[in-house]
C-alpha cells in the first residue's frame, strides 16, 4: 500500500502528539468582559488620586480590582458592573465578546491585547466621572501565556503560532493561537466566554498545544 506525504505527515504528528501528551498540556483561563484604565480615566471615573483596590492577583502583574464601571453603547444601551483590570495602563482598553456586542450595538475589530489603533469606542461610566473612550473597545485575540523555561523545552518563541488541541464533551482545535512568552507567565491559554461555551470548556480545563 502506498501513502503519499501529507498520510505520512498526518501519521507522524499523531504518533509524536501521543508521545508528548501531558508534555504539552496547559490549563485554560476564561476571561470575561473587562476594562484595562490609563491612569487619567481612572481619575476621572472615580475621582482625582484614586487607587485601584486589589481583590485578586491574575497573571504576571495583572490583577482583578474591587472596582467596576458600567459600558454604554451608541444605542443607550449598557452592560454594568464591568470589573476594572489593574495595574493602570498608559491607554484604557475594553475587552468584549462577539456577544456582548449585540447588547452594545458595537463592532470591535478581534486584536492582541494592546493594539488598539482605530479599533471601536464606547462610553464608560463610573462613580465619580464618565469617559468618552474614542477607541480601545476590542474582541480580545485566543492567546497563551508562557514561561520561558516551558517555551524553551518545546521549542517556541514569544509571538509564535499554534495551534490547540481541545478534549473536551465539544472537542474542537483552535487554530493561530499567539504565544506570549514573559518571566512571570505561568502556562494558561486566554479565551473569551463565547470561545469557552461553544467548546464546553471552564477555567482550569486543560487543553492541548499542536506545533505548526
């Protein structure tokens, strides 16, 4: 019987996959909506010399605050108690799913975190202030956090491609995932909450990474 190369590729990343298994596994994290502040709008949110409060570490030096806002979109209408991302930011940044987009009447464009040029704008509203955000407003990009030791050992860089495997009750494969790749990353895979219902994953699920 003869294969031609592409069987034989196929054959032979399955048998390497097998091989590696709990190797490449990470956990996943599902994040919900959310806000990243500059420090101006921070202030003007919820008043002059203002301090986030930290309620629970995230990754690396992020951390979940103790203090929301509420979105408004340009039909009026608004999704509330939108928790705030700390530390502060030189731009604020509003991380959305395609879902909560139907509520707010927007259409962000799907970015890496931090790319923000020309992409949607939104009204923030907070105790003290509101902030007529002029862009910022994006569907965050599936991505993975790495550290170098396990980068290292499995041959990827910072701003790789991969692609993830998912053995879920909804087994899927997730294709182009971007690598982040810092000192203080742990190995975590970053989806939004529509990502995480249509492959029937929760946080903590592991998942596993397929190189290109």
């Amino acid at each position: 019987m003869n294969y031609d190369e592409k069987t034989i590729a196929l054959a032979v990343q399955k048998a390497l996959e097998q091989m590696q298994g709990e190797k490449t596994e990470i956990t996943i994290g599902v994040s919900q909506r959310h806000v990243h502040l500059s420090q101006q709008d921070l202030e003007t949110l919820f008043g002059k010399g203002f301090e986030l409060t930290k309620q629970k570490t995230l990754m690396g030096r992020e951390f979940a605050s103790e203090q929301f806002v509420t979105l408004v979109g340009p039909s009026l209408r608004s999704i509330e108690k939108v928790r705030v991302l700390g530390p502060v930011r030189k731009n604020t940044q509003v991380e959305i799913s395609r879902t909560d987009t139907f509520v707010l009447k927007v259409s962000p464009p799907v970015r890496p975190s931090g790319e923000i040029e020309g992409s949607e704008r939104l009204v923030l509203v907070g105790p003290k202030g509101t902030v007529y955000l002029q862009q910022g407003v994006i569907i965050a990009n599936r991505h993975i956090h790495l550290s170098p030791a396990f980068a290292q050992k499995h041959g990827i860089k910072d701003n790789d491609v991969v692609d993830v495997l998912v053995e879920s009750i909804k087994p899927t494969k997730f294709f182009d995932v971007q690598v982040r790749v810092r000192d203080d990353f742990r190995e975590e895979m970053h989806i939004d909450t529509d990502d995480a219902n249509s492959a029937g994953l929760r946080n903590g699920d592991a998942v596993r990474i397929i190189r290109k």
